[in-house]
C-alpha cells in the first residue's frame, strides 16, 4: 500500500500530489492500492507519526528517509534532493523511491 498524508495550507502539496497521481494515471501504481490521508492537527500527525508534509509511506516506510517513522512532525517539509532543496517531490524521484522500497519491503 502507498499513502500519501497532508495537511492544508503547506504550498507544496498540490505539486508533490499531482506528481504522485500522474504515477496512478500512467498505471505505475495502481489506484487500488493507494491511500491519501489528510492529517487535520497535530493530535492526529503523534498518532500516525506524520513526517510532515508531503509524506509518501510505501508499506509503511517514508520514501525520503526509507525508515518507518517512529517520531511526528506537523510541518511543511523541506528535502534536500541531489543538493537542491525542495519542499515538493519530483515524480521521477517518487517513482524511484517506490521502486526502492517495494523491493525493501516484500
């Protein structure tokens, strides 16, 4: 299962979704298997331990840290990608992490 978590007011996550669903749209995964959660307050980012947003979790395990969180954050997040730093997720990056993790955690 992929799930994609959120929270309104963070400008980058209609980018790093839109990137996710083209994934969906190009059958690369399949939208049977995905879940978007949107994560409302802080109460509820401590008990899904919500990395920030955007998050993307492949059977559990961030695809930015490839780790099953184990603390929260409710904050925009920023990556550092290749040395450049962002807070939306690039679609090729996203696939690559997917593919990264399927395999991790068969």
């Amino acid at each position: 299962m992929i799930e994609f978590q959120f929270f309104k007011g963070c400008p980058h996550s209609d980018t790093t979704l839109k990137n996710f669903l083209e994934l969906v749209e190009e059958g690369f995964v399949k939208e049977s298997g995905i879940v978007i959660t949107e994560v409302p307050n802080p109460e509820t980012a401590a008990k899904l331990n919500f990395q920030g947003l955007p998050t993307i979790l492949v059977n559990g395990y961030d695809i930015y840290t490839e780790q099953k969180p184990e603390k929260f954050n409710f904050s925009c997040r920023v990556y550092n990608l290749s040395g450049i730093q962002t807070g939306a997720l690039l679609k090729e990056f996203i696939k690559d992490q997917i593919e990264k993790l399927r395999e991790k955690t068969k």
